[in-house]
C-alpha cells in the first residue's frame, strides 16, 4: 500500500530528524563494514556541514513527512564530469544517501524522494541518475534498479595488513 508522504527540501530545523534517519541509514553499514564505519561518539552528522549542504545549490538535501513525523531523507547532488577530449561532458543527480523508516519501505516513500531529486536535477541540466551501493546491501540495489539503475562500474578495494 503506498502512502502519500509530503517531500520538502530539508531546513535548519529538520538536522536532529536528518541524524536520527541517517543513523538508521548507517546502521547497516556499521554492521557490515565495521573496519570502515564506526558510531560516532556525538552527532552522526556534524550541524555546520548538514546545514552548508541544505544552502548548497549544487545538493538536494530533502525529508519525507507523514501525518507529521520524519519518516525518509535523501541527501543527493550534482556531479559534472567535465569536457575532456576522450569524454562527454555529463551533469549526473547523485544519490548520496537515502533513508526510510524500517516500518514504511515498500511503501513508495523513497521513490518519490528520489522523484523529486530527480525532477529537482533536470531542471539543473542533468541527464542522469547514479547511486552507490555496496555489494552486501542488496534490497537497495534492487530498489535502484527498480528505477531503471544499471550497474555503470565496479569499484574494488584491497585492505592492507597494518
């Protein structure tokens, strides 16, 4: 059953819903990749940054509310490649990070968050959608590819014994 939440483009006064969202969103990753992701001892996001992202004109940093609860974020961006003589120049929304409340996936909720990035992009000249996701985190890769997200690269990693 989907539900029809309001997506707006987030304010100085939504950074404490932002960090409680964002920690649901990095659990995972804590879990999964303990030798990368830590919790951090104050704030998951640091105020200064959060609030600079939500005046950045080149970032859609936008929440999700429902019958007046924070349940979804996305924090999404333009990147330009630029013109160089072996590449097109190419303006791409990329999804930094995306966030629904456990009890409301499945519900249409980030989608039109990532809708709305993606009308918001458009506008601003891009001509496509990127998402990184990591390899153990396979219900957004499917929720990406839902969208019509193709794998573009795989990005590889050797830690070194320290």
């Amino acid at each position: 059953m989907r539900v029809a939440a309001t997506i707006r483009r987030a304010g100085p006064g939504d950074y404490e819903a932002i960090c409680e969202l964002a920690d649901l969103m990095d659990a995972p990753q804590r879990e999964a990749l303990p030798e990368r992701f830590r919790k951090p001892a104050g704030s998951v996001r640091l105020r200064d940054r959060t609030e600079k992202l939500m005046r950045d004109p080149d970032t859609f940093l936008a929440v999700a509310e429902l019958d007046g609860r924070f349940v979804g974020v996305a924090n999404c961006g333009l990147v330009r490649m630029g013109d160089f003589p072996q590449k097109h120049p190419i303006t791409s929304l990329l999804v930094r990070g995306l966030v629904v409340r456990p009890e409301l996936r499945r519900k249409g909720i980030a989608t039109a968050l990532v809708e709305k990035a993606v009308e918001w992009a458009r506008a601003r000249g891009a001509t496509e959608a990127q998402a990184n996701v990591y390899d153990f985190n396979r219900p957004a890769a499917a929720f990406f590819a839902s969208l019509g997200l193709k794998p573009l690269s795989h990005r590889l990693i050797r830690r070194f014994d320290t």
